[in-house]
C-alpha cells in the first residue's frame, strides 16, 4: 500500500472499525484481504469504544463541541477515549486549564456520557 498524502485527515475508532470492516476483519470470510493484526484491532474497538456507537452520535457530539473552540484532534480523541474524569479530560487537551473552566470541562464529560456512552 502506497500512501498517497500522509497526515490528510484523522479518523475516529468507529471510522477505523469500518474500514477494517470493509477489508474482511470483522468476519469469518474466506479470501479476506484482512491480515490477522487488523482482525485483532477490529475485535477490540467492537467491543470496547467504537463498537457502541452510531455515526449519527458522533455528527451531533463534533456540532456540540464546537462552542468549547477545541482543534479536531482534541474532539476525536475526547470520542475515541470518552472520558469520565476531569483528570482524562485535561489529558486529552492540551492547556485544558488555561483554555477551559471547571464548568466547561464538566459539561463536556456530561456530553460525552450522553452521546457517546452506552
């Protein structure tokens, strides 16, 4: 596999579940262009983070946070690792304490246990 422009755009685990999907991880298909690793990792987010949620979740929690001016990178890693601490969320953006308030930070722990915790 050749990669054609690296860095272009970041994926949350549901997006990497599906393309996994796509080339044969999730099930027991002869012929499968999946290797054994991209079956493990598939197993992994079915069960764990990204097996829980729907795209649709996920299209409404980004227009959620878009008042709190967090980079992309910050929004997919707060939906990938759904945190349910203060401390995982100043873990997961960077200078929480300078950019955020107390209040901010609890409002998005709430979020994400509303729209993307099963």
């Amino acid at each position: 596999m050749r990669i054609e422009e690296p860095l272009v755009g970041l994926l949350t685990n549901l997006e990497v579940m599906r393309v996994l999907q796509e080339r044969g991880a999730g099930g027991q298909m002869l012929g499968s262009a999946a290797l054994p690793s991209e079956k493990l990792v598939y197993n992994y987010l079915a069960s764990h983070s990204a097996g829980v949620r729907e795209e649709s979740a996920i299209k409404e929690f980004i227009a959620l946070m878009e008042p709190f001016q967090l980079t992309k990178l910050e929004v997919f890693s707060i939906i990938n690792a759904c945190p349910t601490s203060t401390v995982e969320m100043y873990l997961l953006v960077e200078n929480c304490d300078e950019r955020l308030q107390e209040e901010q930070v609890d409002q998005i722990i709430n979020l994400v246990a509303m729209h993307l915790q099963h």
